[in-house]
C-alpha cells in the first residue's frame, strides 16, 4: 500500500486532491501539512488525517511517505519537489507545475537522478467528456481534426479571489491556460509549432492578464485557437471547445451546461430542438444538420480526474516503472504559456520548433 502525504491545506486539497485520495483503495493518507494551525485542526478533523505538521521537513523526516502530492501555490512548486525527492518520495505537482522553464528542468533532472517520478495534475484530459473524444477521434469515425476553438467567458478577474490567485499579475493563461493549451495536444496528439498571442488592458485598474487570445500553429496544417475573457459580462462558459474534423464537429462544454434552443437545420430542411442539462458537462457530435450527446460528466469531475490520473502514476509505479513524461510534457506547456506572454510582449509570433521540421 503507498503511503500518501499532502503538501497545502487549501481549496485544492479540500476539493480535490483530500476526495480523491480517499476513493483509492491502495493507498493510505499518512500526514499532511500547512503553515496554518487552524487549517490542520479545520482539515484534519474533517478528513480524518492521522499526522498534521507546520513544515513539510518535519513531515518528511518522520513519517517517510512513498509519494507526496504538492497542493500548495505554484511559486512554492519548485522548492516542495526538489525537498519530496530528496527525501526519496515520489511527487504529485498541482498545476501549474512550475514557474519557468528552467524550474522544471531543475525538477525533472533530479527526479531522474534519483530515480523517482514526478507526475502534474493536469487532469481534464481524464475527464470523462474528454477521454471518451479523444477515443472517438483515435478511431477515426469522424476523420482527422484540423482546427480548435476554445474559448472561457465569466467576470472573475483577480479581485474576485480570495487566496493567493488575488496577487497574481500572469492570471489567465499562467495559472488557468495550462488545461486548454493540455487539451489542445492531447487531441492533436502533438506540441504546437507557434503560438501569437495578445493580452489587452482594456481596464486601468487590472494589471492582469484578463484577457489573452491566442493562435497556435500546429503539424500537418492544423490550427488552434484560445480566447479567455475574464472580464465578460455575458453569461458564464467556463470552457468550451469545438473540434472540426473532416466528417464531424465536435462541442465540448465543461462547467455545467443548461441550455435549451432551437436552430434552422439549412442541411434538413427543418428547425432541430436541442437541449442540454448537466452539472458537469457534455460532448456533442455535429453533423449532417443533426447534434447528438456523446459522453455527459453527471458531476462536477474534476476530483474523479484527478484520481484517475493518480491511479494511473501508481499504476506505474507497481509495474516497476518510473516515467517522468508526464513532468516532461508539463515542461513543454510552461513552454508554451512563457511563448505565449513573449509572443504578447513583443508583439511577435513566436517559433517553438524549427518551421519546415
């Protein structure tokens, strides 16, 4: 059985990572820690954690957990790892997963040279209404995708939190933009070749990144797109993404989805009623004037993910195998976002592979 320790008390771990640990069977939460006695009393009390410290050193040295999941803000990520490891446990990073390039490789070096893994919670893709896509796009049923919108719209800008999110200037695409750029080469099975990005500052008083739009180029002549605006007025879409192929589209709503209309199909000649009721969200497929549901999340998901990504690293780990992809390829998403505010710097696209390669 491995024995689970948690680094940070917070939304996060209250939400996610705390349920989720407690569905699997194989493992054992051992301690956990956070800098705020109330928090511990608060946490441990509610969830029944055996082993409460102030300082993740302390943790480490007495109770020796085989795997820690880090739960705490990102600028703390790079430091939390580099001390699980050391310790000899192997690591769960939320995301973001670190605030640089050169953090993750720092990350990842040490980790392969002790032989452990570190894995980062970039969930969605084991939400149900995304793996059950990928699996229809891998078989080919709607043919190859060739382009991807996705878009979040919701008046949420950092004065409306209430944590450690309320201080942050790389708002939108840092600490949100990880989970669509994830999506988008997770459906196109590949890491963009550009990306061109653009972050006006349409109010004075935000200096964040509130809004960011983005074009990515990726292999093959495939396109993406991104547009996050967290400043809209408009009704709530917390992500939504539409996925053309050759012999389909695809909608993908994901923050619950109550919707009800009816549409001119100009293909049957005919309106077409359509209506949509679910707290988690759904995928429809699109074609031939006709929409259908393909997979519906009944919940909101994202501990369930989160669990299935976890089972997956154990998984690993008791087929005696250590994999640091999963870190690596959140390396290449921090590359990406960095491209991203360089490419809205400058005013430049930005090239992240050779083009022509």
């Amino acid at each position: 059985m491995f024995r689970i320790a948690i680094f940070g008390l917070g939304g996060v771990a209250e939400q996610i990572h705390l349920p989720a640990v407690a569905s699997l069977s194989e493992i054992k939460l051992v301690a956990a820690c956070d800098p705020a006695a109330a928090r511990r009393e608060e946490m441990g009390r509610r969830f029944g954690i055996p082993a409460l410290y102030a300082a993740p050193e302390v943790l480490l040295s007495q109770e020796r957990p085989d795997l820690v999941i880090v739960a705490t803000p990102p600028d703390s990520h790079r430091d939390l790892c580099l001390l699980a490891l050391a310790h000899g446990a192997h690591v769960l990073c939320e995301k973001p997963f670190v605030r640089s390039v050169s953090e993750a490789d720092e990350v990842i070096a040490e980790a392969e040279r002790r032989g452990l893994m570190v894995g980062v919670n970039n969930q969605y893709r084991f939400l149900k209404i995304y793996r059950l896509t990928k699996e229809q796009l891998a078989s080919q049923v709607y043919g190859q995708p060739f382009l991807i919108q996705c878009w979040q719209q919701m008046f949420h800008p950092p004065t409306q939190e209430k944590n450690w999110r309320a201080q942050l200037t790389e708002y939108t695409l840092y600490e949100f933009g990880t989970h669509p750029l994830d999506l988008m080469c997770f459906f196109f099975n590949a890491l963009p070749m550009s990306i061109s990005a653009h972050t006006p500052h349409p109010r004075s008083d935000l200096e964040a990144d509130v809004i960011v739009q983005a074009t990515l180029r990726f292999p093959n002549e495939r396109l993406a797109t991104l547009l996050c605006n967290r400043i809209s007025h408009a009704p709530e879409r917390y992500l939504e993404m539409r996925i053309d192929c050759e012999k389909a589209s695809l909608r993908l709503s994901f923050g619950g989805v109550a919707r009800a209309a009816v549409d001119w199909s100009r293909v049957l000649g005919r309106p077409i009623g359509r209506f949509s009721l679910t707290k988690g969200g759904e995928a429809r497929v699109e074609a031939g004037g006709r929409s259908r549901v393909i997979a519906r999340e009944r919940t909101e998901g994202r501990m369930t993910a989160t669990a299935l990504l976890l089972q997956k690293l154990l998984d690993t780990l008791e087929n005696g195998t250590v994999s640091n992809d999963q870190a690596r390829h959140a390396r290449e998403l921090m590359r990406i976002v960095r491209a991203g505010y360089e490419s809205a710097r400058t005013g430049e696209t930005v090239w992240l592979q050779t083009p022509g390669t």
